[in-house]
C-alpha cells in the first residue's frame, strides 16, 4: 500500500481544519508523554485552522461539561512538554459507562460543535470511546426527541470521527511497538536497579524488585534484560514445575561464581504455571529459607509512573499527535475508529477495535493456561526480548554446550558510545552458548595490531549492561597502516570471524579490511558490524547504539535551560550539539525539548534564515511565553558557528530579549546507558553473532574457514521496520564519504515536525500516513524502533 506512494510526496496543506472542532482527552491511568502528545494534538489542530477543546478529567469532564470542557490556544500548551501526568487531569468515570451518561456527554459536545475526538489512554478508554461513536446517531435522535437539540444539529453533527493514542506504562496494547510513557517507566526502573546495584554489591545481597505490570510482563521483561537480572517472573510466561529448586540452584552458583548480587524481578501481575500468583514477599522468604541469603525487598509503586518523560516518549507522543490531527481530518463517516501507533520508526494508523480485539486475546489465552500463544499474541518484539532474555541470563553446564572449534573476536572502534558494553556482553555470552571461543580485543584496530587480545568468560562480562563508556576500550584508528600486524595477529590467535561494534570508523575499517582480502587470506572471515555511535551517522541503520542516550542528555540539558530561561523573562539560549556532520541530535533534541529551531548540516540555511528565525522569536517575546532554545548541530555550517549566531542573535534582540550560549560537548557520550541503547545493543548484537555462527557454517570447507564474497562482509542495521544484514560494499552508494553520513535520512521527515510545533509555516509530506492497515498485517519480522 505504501510503494506506489512513495514517490510521488503528498502534502497536507490540502487538509483543513477549518469549520471543525477537536476535542482532546486523556484518560484511565496517567502515563509521562501524554502532555507531550496533547500539546502536539492542540498546536497541529490550531495549525490547521481547527478550534481545540481541553476536556479535562477524561470521560468525567465530558459527562459533566460547563469549565470542565475549554477552547484552548497555542499558549495552552506552553511548558507542558517536559511534565509527567497529564496536566488536563484524568479520572475514572463510571457515569460514562450508563447510557444515561454517554446522552449528556454527547450533549456536551454538540453545544460546542466537538464531532472529532482524540482519547489518549489504555484499551479501556478506547473501547468506551468506540461504543459511543457507534451510539452517536442515536444519542442525537434522544436529544432531538426531547428537545434538547434541533433537527438541524443532528444534520450537522451527524458523525463523530474517533482517534486513539495508547497511553500506558505496561505496553500492555498489541498493534504498536511502544505505548507513550513505557519507555520513561523503564527509566525509572533502570535509575532504581542501578542505584540498589551498587548497596547489594557492598553487602552481598540479594534483592527483590516488583515492578508494575497487572496483566503484562513487558516492562519486568526489558529491565530484567537491561540490567541482567538473574530471574525475572511475568504473567505471560510462568516458570515450569519445581523453578523453586532452579532458581536456588542458580543463585548459589552465581554466589559461587563469586557474584556479589543477585537481582530477581518480579511483575505484580506474575503467576505460576496453575496461575497461583507469585509474589515478590513469597520469592524473598524462598531465598531466606532455603539459601539463608540476605535478602530485601523493593516495591517500585507508583514511581513508575511518576518524572519527566525520557527524549523516546516525548518524540513519539508529539508524532502520534500530529498523525492524529491529520487522520481526524481525512477520517469519513465510513473509516472505523483508528489508533495511531508505532511499528519501527514509522506511525501507522490501525483500526482501533482490531487492537482491543487482540488485547483481549492474550489475556484470554493467559485466563486458559495457553501461555506461548499469549507471549506469541504480545507480538514478535515481545517474543525476541523474551527469548534473548533466556539466551543471555542461564549459563548452560559446559558439557551441554556445543563445541564448534571456531574463535571470533570482538572489538569497539570509533568514539564511545552508551550501551557498547551491553552489546559486548551478548556478543560474548551468546558465542559461548553457540560453541565459540570469544576472544576480547583490546583498543580497537590499534591494540588489535599489538596484540591486545585476550579470550573472555561468561562471568567476565557480569554487570557490563548498565556500565558506560567502553570497557574494552576503543580508539578511532583505522587498519589500513597495521593490516599485516593484524592479518598476523589473526594468524597468530587462529581468529575465523570479526564483530566490529563501532561508528563510523568501523564502518570504513571494515571497507579496508574486505578491499585488503586479495592480498591477505588472514581476512577471509566472516564480518559483522554492529552500529555504536552518539551521532546516528552509519549508513544502513536508522539507529545506532548510543544515540539515545545523548538525545537525553541533551533533552534534560535543555529542560534545565528552560527552566532557567523562565525565571529570567525574555532570554534566548544558543546551544550546540555533537553529531559531526549529522543533525540527528540537533534536530531530535529540538523535538524533544521543544526548541525555536535547529541548524543542521543537511539542510542549508543562509542569513535571511537566520533574520527570520530572529523575528518570529521577537514576536514570540511579545506573548507569555517569553524564552526561546535554538539548537545548532557542531558542523553545521563553517562561517555561520555558535559564537556568530550567538552574536547575531544578541544584537538583533537588543531591547526585546538577551542570549546565552551553552556548548554540551562530551557530556552527551557519557553517562550510564538508557534502558533503550541497553536493549537495543543487546538485542542487535545477540542477532549479529547468531549470523556469525551461520556464517561459520556455510564457510567451513575442508578444515578452515574461507570467505571472500560481498555477503560475507556485512552491517547490522534497523530500517523502517525490520533488522537487517546489508554488505558493506553495497552501502557505499548511500554513503556520503567526505561529510560521513548516510545519503538519506529518514528522521528529516520529522523535521517540519518540529517547525509546526514552533509555530513556522511550512510543508510536510505525509505520503507515508494515511494507509490503514491491519494488525494482522504487521510483518512478523517488524523487531522495534521501540526496544
């Protein structure tokens, strides 16, 4: 449905809002991000010449109508875009549950001419708004009928249109990868496991974290792997028959390993195999009793729910509101109701009771003891977290494991990047478990050449997930100057495969390595890069590794900014990011603060830019909102440099408002990785070395391995929807050598994004929404652009 599309652009300056009126709510739990979605639902609605209605409280506000149901402006919404919650407020209401409810709610509405509606919340809150789309007719005909409305009122507000965003820490909703808010409570959690990490370690201890999740393992799941727990119990997947004598078993070997902590999750809503509920007080008196461990127990509550949404959910909660805006106006009296959601990197529109429908399928199939069906019906994102989790987390006794004789090497090139370490460990552990000996190498090509190579264990890599940095250490050096000191090395140590994790230096270094083949057989092997950089520059991946977490650290900088931009009134902060040449932290962090603008490399910009840029934030001071954040990515352009635009700024705002400048620098590479680059690496790097060992295979021929076709050279990356293994020869066509950047990049999309969201005309192309596609439909193979 989307490739005779793809090439011809469609814009949406056709769509007008004009004549229509949007109500938004959030309702049900409260999730971080819904603020960041209402805010882009009100200013996307106003953009397009649309009235917008606050309905605070949920489905109350409705039924009760008068100031609970408000016109709102463009200043609304100001400041709310870093709050948790939801600043309209949510309730749980059961009036709207009776028809008598859903009558004056409708009444609400019709007074203000509100026929669009767009709910932010759980499956709850969409299937009552399903039912009262599908009622709507009839509660005008009641109206009419008791003279409470006209007859010319039913005419006009004969429909209603519904838009659904799914709003809830649990990612508990099949159809999209992420809900809004799941992403910022496995911040939470991380922060927590961290901190316990390091007072468990100091006294030997064992802890117990009960995490939320009534009906859904997922974020008990993703914390267990990004922290490496050693057990975790969730709903969908209960543990087999006698798992206490396992899970003792398993704990005091990693005693005996000399681990210093044991760290068990537990999902509030997890059970055993007869569905008898499994508590985090009942596996705590396990580990006392039978191992006499000290043991402590931590109930997360509602801190899940609580701070400021992470970079993650801010991006898509202001996506999904957009995509929301526009599927209301192009919605008919024939489209069902839809719910906006992701799947990769890209939003996709799904009919809303599709969704429900499969929600409900998996509880029901957990209800009946049918629990792969149910970790299958959670989608296959959900199914590769569980069994990499499995693959990692259990070291099988040596005698079980295979023996393959090969050995394969393990390196990080390029700059440090949050979450290198994670992807070593899987690469490590999941070698192990496929019969490889894992050796570890030492400062990139650099200490590769002078021999910096040891074999690495199992338990060498304990604890490496949450760590930053990189602990094998990483340097930018390319191979070209050492290729003989490293064929020899590879000789020397009988290495048969090479996993590069790294940016774009890896990149190039495997570029050299595959051109020097004809001369050294040593190289011959299969290689595999997996991409690790802050800067998201590696052609063949819309992700990197890394990229994440400097997009937070750059979004809290700014928050903090604003914050101090607000108490001195009428100030514009200037503030330059890393990237090299590539604008993805320029432009994502403007999103995900809520910048001015962003200067970025990629898209060329001159002084009559700039002017413009000065007056619209002139005019801005005129209002209540009197601060302004301008991002400019390092490279973006040699004469126009921060200090100049830092210059420009403050003489063409003398009078109106004063600047301030602030360069991040290398703070944005540091940092423990977030929940996001740990599983990512995690995960892609488990993928890259299962491919190594298939490659192995097909290139055993008569006693050693032999490879030197283009396939054999490859990189890992996440396009659109899926993972996939591309060879490095063929991406040099996309690769823009001098600037080190891919070609294309998909994020420039998103870039008007951000332009609407500040108040700028300007077009954006929306030929890749609009599709409505089936929940059946999804590819199997869509891993995440989620975790």
């Amino acid at each position: 449905s989307r490739s005779a599309m793809d090439h011809q652009p469609k814009f949406f300056e056709n769509l007008s809002g004009a004549g229509k009126a949007i109500g938004v709510l959030t309702s049900g739990g409260d999730a971080q991000g819904m603020n960041a979605a209402v805010r882009a639902v009100v200013r996307m609605g106003i953009y397009v010449n649309a009235k917008v209605y606050f309905i605070y409280e949920g489905y109350q506000g409705m039924v009760d109508g008068g100031d609970n149901i408000v016109e709102v402006s463009w200043e609304s919404v100001s400041s709310i875009l870093q709050v948790g919650g939801t600043v309209i407020g949510s309730a749980r209401c059961k009036s709207f549950r009776t028809r008598e409810g859903r009558l004056q709610a409708a009444f609400n509405l019709v007074q203000r001419g509100i026929t669009n509606l767009c709910v932010i919340g759980g499956d709850g809150s969409l299937t009552g708004a399903n039912l009262f789309r599908e009622e709507w007719s009839g509660l005008l005909e009641e109206l009419a009928q008791k003279g409470k409305i006209d007859a010319e009122a039913v005419k006009k507000y004969a429909y209603l249109n519904i838009v659904g965003m799914v709003g809830s820490i649990d990612n508990d909703f099949c159809g999209t990868d992420m809900t809004i808010g799941t992403d910022s409570a496995l911040h939470r959690i991380i922060e927590v496991v961290d901190a316990i990490m390091t007072t468990a370690q100091s006294h030997q201890r064992t802890f117990v974290l009960e995490v939320m999740g009534r009906h859904c393992g997922y974020l008990a799941l993703v914390s267990a792997l990004a922290c490496g727990a050693d057990w975790v119990f969730i709903p969908e997947y209960p543990p087999e028959e006698g798992w206490e004598d396992s899970m003792c078993v398993k704990l005091s070997e990693n005693r005996a390993r000399k681990k210093r902590l044991n760290i068990i999750i537990v999902a509030e809503g997890a059970i055993d195999c007869h569905n008898k509920p499994i508590t985090s007080e009942k596996v705590k008196d396990l580990v006392v009793q039978r191992l006499g461990f000290d043991t402590r127990v931590t109930i997360l509550g509602h801190v899940q729910r609580g701070g400021t949404p992470s970079a993650f959910d801010r991006i898509l909660a202001s996506r999904m509101g957009v995509e929301a805006v526009l599927a209301l106006l192009e919605a008919t009296p024939d489209t069902p109701a839809c719910v906006v959601s992701l799947s990769g990197n890209q939003a996709v529109r799904l009919p809303l009771m599709e969704c429900v429908q499969m929600t409900q399928e998996v509880q029901k199939a957990m209800d009946e003891g049918r629990f792969l069906e149910a970790v299958r019906l959670r989608g296959r994102s959900f199914e590769n977290n569980l069994n990499t989790y499995k693959l990692l987390s259990h070291k099988r006794p040596d005698a079980e494991l295979p023996k393959t004789n090969f050995n394969v090497a393990v390196l990080n090139v390029g700059a440090p990047a949050a979450g290198m370490n994670a992807a070593v460990r899987a690469a490590v552990r999941v070698g192990m478990t496929e019969g490889h000996k894992i050796f570890a190498v030492i400062d990139g090509f650099e200490g590769f050449a002078r021999g910096k190579i040891k074999e690495i264990s199992w338990g060498d890599v304990g604890g490496w997930t949450g760590q930053g940095g990189s602990i094998l250490g990483t340097k930018r050096t390319l191979p070209a100057k050492y290729l003989e000191k490293i064929a020899d090395q590879m000789r020397t140590n009988n290495i048969n495969a090479l996993m590069v994790i790294g940016g774009f230096e890896a990149y190039l270094g495997l570029l050299e390595l595959s051109a020097a083949r004809e001369k050294y057989d040593e190289f011959c092997v299969p290689m595999v890069m997996v991409p690790a950089t802050v800067s998201n520059n590696v052609p063949g991946s819309d992700f990197s590794i890394g990229a994440d977490t400097a997009l937070n650290t750059i979004t809290d900088t700014c928050d903090r900014i604003k914050q101090s931009a607000s108490g001195t009134k009428r100030r514009v902060f200037i503030i330059e990011t890393m990237g090299g040449y590539c604008g993805y932290l320029a432009n994502m962090g403007a999103l995900a603060a809520g910048a001015d603008a962003a200067y970025i490399f990629e898209e060329q910009f001159d002084i009559r830019e700039l002017q413009a840029n000065v007056e619209h934030l002139t005019e801005k001071m005129k209002t209540s909102i009197q601060r302004g954040l301008v991002l400019r990515n390092e490279n973006c352009n040699e004469n126009y440099t921060t200090d100049f635009i830092y210059q420009l700024y403050s003489e063409e705002g003398k009078g109106v408002f004063d600047c301030r400048k602030n360069v991040l620098g290398h703070m944005q590479q540091g940092g423990a990785p977030s929940p996001f680059d740990r599983n990512f690496g995690t995960k892609i790097s488990a993928k890259a070395m299962q491919w190594i060992s298939k490659k192995l295979k097909e290139t055993y021929r008569k006693g050693k391995v032999f490879a030197n076709t283009d396939d054999s050279v490859c990189l890992l990356g996440m396009r659109r929807r899926n993972l996939v293994f591309q060879p490095v020869a063929e991406l040099k066509s996309e690769t823009d050598f001098v600037h080190r950047i891919p070609k294309e990049q998909w994020w420039l999309k998103l870039r008007p994004l951000m332009k609407i969201l500040a108040k700028y005309k300007t077009s954006y192309d929306v030929s890749d929404s609009g599709q409505l596609e089936h929940v059946a439909m999804l590819p199997k193979e869509a891993e995440t652009g989620a975790i």
